[in-house]
C-alpha cells in the first residue's frame, strides 16, 4: 500500500458483518486534506456504517481501516438523543470533548447562525438548531477530518444551502478533509470533490464531473448546478433520484464493479 | 446520647459518623448524577447486593471486609461485562439474576458460618454509629482517591454518557469511561454498605442528585449541588436519629427525602435551570412595537 503524506484515512476492502450479513463490503476509500467526499446511496446501503467505519466507532470486519497518526476528528452522528436528566446548554455542549475557548465557542456559534442559543438549553432546540449545534461542536475543536452523517437533516431549505456553504468554508479555512453523507444528490454535487454511491458495495465513485460526463450517472444525478436546485426546492417528491439509484447501481454492478 | 436544651452533646461515636458521613455524601453526588443519566440505578443495587455476598465470604474464609468486599463488587461488574455480550437478554434481566444470586449465595453462606452470627438487620441497613478511626481512615482514603479520579475523567464520563458514538469517535473511549463507571461504583458501595447497608445504598447515591436537577443548568453543577445536598442530608439525619431515636441509615434516606420533596417546590424562576431561551425576533419586534 502506497502511503500518501497527506493521506487522512485509507480504507482497503473494508466490510462489515453483522449476524451473518454483511451491512456493507469493500469499501476503498482514500481521504485527503481538504477534500470533500459525499457518500449517497438508498437507505439501508451502508453509509452510516462507512462513516462509522471511518470515525472508528465500528470495526471493519474484513479490510483494512488506517488512520493518520494524530488525526482529529469532528463527528456529526445521524441520531442524538441527550437524556433530560442531563442538564445541557448549548455552550457546554461545545466542549464535550475537549476544553474550548469562550472566544472560539463564540466563533463556531456565529459561523452556524445560532449564537443567540449559547445559553440554551439542547433538549429545548428545534431540530434544525440542533444540528447546527451539533456541527458548531464539530468544528470547534478545529479537526483535521470532520464526518457528517447527514448533517442537514431537520433543516429547513434556506438553511440547508447555508450550512452547506459553511461546511465548504470550514473546508476551505482550515483545510480539513470533509466526510459527508446525504440523501440529497443536488446540492452536494456543487461542493465535493469525489462522490460514493453505496449500496451495501460501492456502485460508482469519482469526481463530480467524471461522473457527470457518463451518460448512465447524468441520469442518476440529475441536473447538478443551480437549476438543479430549483428542482430540489419546489420538487414536492422528497427523493425525486431515489428510483435511478437502483437501476443506476444494479447497471454499473453488472459490469464487474466490486460485489 | 445527650439531649438538653436542644444542645447534644457529642460522643465520639456521633462525630466518627457525622465525618464518615460527610465524606461519602461528597463522593456519592458525582457518581448518582452518573447513575441517573446512564439509567443505571438498578446496577447500583445489583452491586450493593453482591456488597453482602462479600461481607459473608470475609467472614467464612475470615480475611478482612475490606478486601473482601470490593473484591466481591468488581468481580460483579466483570460478570455484567461478559453477561451483556449475550443479545438474547437485556441488562435488566441480568442485572436482576446478579443481584438475587448474590443475595441468596450471601444468605446462604452467612447462615454457615453458624456461631459468628452476624448483624443482619446492620447489613440491610448499616450502623454509621459504629464506624471507628480505621473506617474512617479507608473512607478518607478510598473516598479522596475516588473523587480525585472522578475529576480526572470528568469530562471522558460525561463525553460517554452524553454520546458513546462522539466520544470514540474524537478519542475518547466510552467503552473505557464504562469500566470505569462501574469500578468507582463498586468500590464506593463497598465502603458504603458498612454505613447505610446494602438496601440503602442506591438511595443515597440518587436523591441527592434527582434533588439537584431541577435547580441546576449544567452537569458539574448538579454534581457539585448533589454533593452539597447529601452532606445536608447526612447532618439532618444524623441529628434526626439522635433527636428522635431512630436508625441512623434510614434516619439520612429519610432526610435526603424531605430535601428532594422540598425543593421540587421551589418555582422553577429560581432555579438556575429557569428558561433561560432567548425570544425570537420575532418576539423583540412585537415587544418594541407595544
């Protein structure tokens, strides 16, 4: 295996099984500094377990998983529930990992739009102020790989365009790498630098415009650029793709893609 | 025990126990805000269970309590580990079947050792009275270093408790901060059964902490408050039994009771944990336009 100096996190036919079933099976994955990598695919199709592969919270099964030593890691999980027998403010929240500077933690509240909530309450937050605090917890203790396990859930369109052009500012500032995952095929196309379509294997993979030029993925993904989200925003169809995934993926396998 | 007045006197024996009770109330307030947010009340019980199965076999194979009993805890947290890798039954049930065979093995062997009968009704509910210097002494030391190592690993306990996915994800294994959880735990329960007893134990872990959380607004500060309410409750009821006569254990229980029933009163304006959410623009431009 060739080590890249600034290689962040390899992944080698990576698999895990659960029970006997395999939840997801060779995944290659090479992340860099300061690149974007989306991960889509139906539900069901492994992402959350990449992503969980990637941040070490699961064990791959098969494969190997090599971090860079010393690397750091901000980690947006899908699900959060916090017990309201645990009193939490937003501001508390920020250093739950590691100690953080008031004048930081002002910062990292103002770049996500929520600096008003510092001495909110977290089981009082709606779901979009959720997870802007969630990913201002991310950020502020400045990681060299951020992991967004579908960071814009709950949050409302407006928004959704604003915390994905701050996510793309993160990126841009501090050079982190950027691991994201999404269900939505438009907007992230603008922003990332490698796509990987899962399903429970990878489908496809490469860089937005690669995959754009294959006539078989430009019906996958549509129409990209800002058009593409006009289509998003009055499309009332909450997966207007999700039909190209299968037919897409189950093409793109039969010609000998990793099984 | 002398009343006159409304001025007691003190023994020794009264001081022994207000200074071990002091101390432990401090210990105990981090560790049941820990219990309570983990939901692990029962596993406090299981482990206190498991405390007089020790107390039992120190006395058949007559090495000290204080080995013995710790020893007994931290092998109970070590067959919990392994017994939860089994899918098929949930912590509960396990922590249940624990709890009860240590209890009846603890009976059992108690009634073999036959002449050396022991307090039972101590056991159950403690004798803080008759805690002596070296007691003391292990409570100063085993508490000290117990508080210190909760401090310590604050912030890894609660990075665990809040989210084991984050805490692993950014370095901090909650698979560590679990084990440890459960060894603070059986090792204050072990110095702790002596005092309150084996079914009392659990109580004075949690009241004082399910007291703090109304009034407070962040987790060090329900432990701090927690801490602060037992050590009121271990004076009140200490001073209670004294008055009235009454068991000692169940006299500070008893207290800790009162002061949660109390402060569920307090309005929630007065508390640290008053809503504290800002209004919405909206809200400012409605309030400038009156």
């Amino acid at each position: 295996m060739t080590r890249e100096p600034n290689g962040l996190i390899t992944l080698e036919n990576a698999g895990v099984r659960r029970d006997s079933r395999w939840l997801v099976r060779g995944i290659d994955l090479r992340m860099r500094a300061g690149e974007i990598v989306t991960i889509i695919g139906p539900n069901r199709a492994g992402k959350s377990t990449t992503a969980q592969l990637v941040v070490g919270t699961l064990r791959a099964s098969e494969g190997r998983v090599q971090r860079q030593t010393g690397l750091r890691v901000g980690y947006v999980p899908q699900k959060l529930h916090i017990d309201p027998a645990l009193p939490m403010r937003v501001n508390r929240l920020l250093d739950l990992t590691a100690m953080v500077s008031v004048e930081a933690k002002r910062r990292a509240l103002d770049a996500v739009g929520i600096l008003h909530l510092g001495d909110a309450f977290v089981q009082d937050l709606s779901g979009g102020e959720f997870q802007r605090a969630l990913l201002a917890r991310a950020m502020v203790r400045q990681p060299n790989l951020l992991v967004l396990d579908e960071p814009v859930q709950g949050v409302d369109f407006a928004s959704e365009v604003m915390l994905y052009n701050l996510i793309k500012q993160i990126r841009d500032t501090t050079g982190c790498g950027v691991l994201m995952i999404s269900h939505d095929l438009h907007i992230v196309m603008a922003d990332t630098d490698t796509v990987l379509c899962l399903n429970g294997h990878i489908c496809c993979s490469g860089s937005p415009d690669s995959v754009v030029s294959n006539p078989e993925y430009l019906r996958l993904f549509g129409a990209h650029d800002t058009a593409g989200l006009a289509v998003y925003q009055h499309d009332h169809d909450p997966y207007p793709s999700s039909r190209w995934y299968g037919s897409a993926c189950r093409r793109v396998n039969q010609h000998g893609l990793p099984a | 025990m002398t009343c006159g007045a409304g001025i007691i006197m003190f023994d020794d024996f009264f001081i022994h126990a207000l200074f071990a009770g002091i101390s432990l109330a401090i210990i105990v307030g981090p560790l049941g805000c820990l219990i309570i947010w983990r939901k692990m009340a029962f596993f406090g019980d299981t482990l206190a269970h498991a405390a007089l199965l020790g107390i039992a076999l120190a006395i058949l194979i007559d090495i000290s309590s204080l080995v013995g009993v710790p020893l007994v805890t931290l092998a109970s947290c070590i067959a919990l580990m392994i017994a939860k890798r089994t899918p098929s039954l949930s912590s509960d049930t396990i922590l249940a079947i624990l709890a009860h065979s240590t209890l009846a093995l603890g009976l059992v062997l108690i009634s073999l050792t036959g002449g050396r009968s022991l307090d039972v009704n101590g056991l159950l509910f403690g004798d803080i009275l008759a805690v002596d210097t070296t007691d003391l002494l292990v409570i100063y030391a085993g508490g000290g270093a117990i508080l210190a190592i909760i401090i310590w690993q604050w912030r890894r306990l609660i990075a665990a408790t809040l989210s084991p996915e984050i805490a692993e994800a950014e370095g901090l294994s909650p698979q560590r901060a679990e084990w440890l959880f459960m060894m603070l735990i059986a090792l204050v329960v072990s110095i702790a059964v002596k005092l309150v007893g084996v079914l009392l134990i659990t109580a004075l872990m949690i009241i004082p902490a399910a007291a703090a959380r109304r009034l407070v607004s962040s987790p060090e500060m329900m432990a701090g408050l927690a801490s602060l309410l037992g050590v009121i409750g271990v004076i009140a009821g200490l001073y209670g039994s004294a008055e009235f006569d009454i068991p000692s254990g169940p006299a500070i229980i008893l207290a800790g009771g009162l002061l949660l029933l109390g402060l569920s009163f307090v309005p929630r304006r007065l508390t640290a944990n008053a809503n504290v959410r800002p209004h919405t623009h909206q809200d400012e431009v409605g309030h400038d336009a009156k």
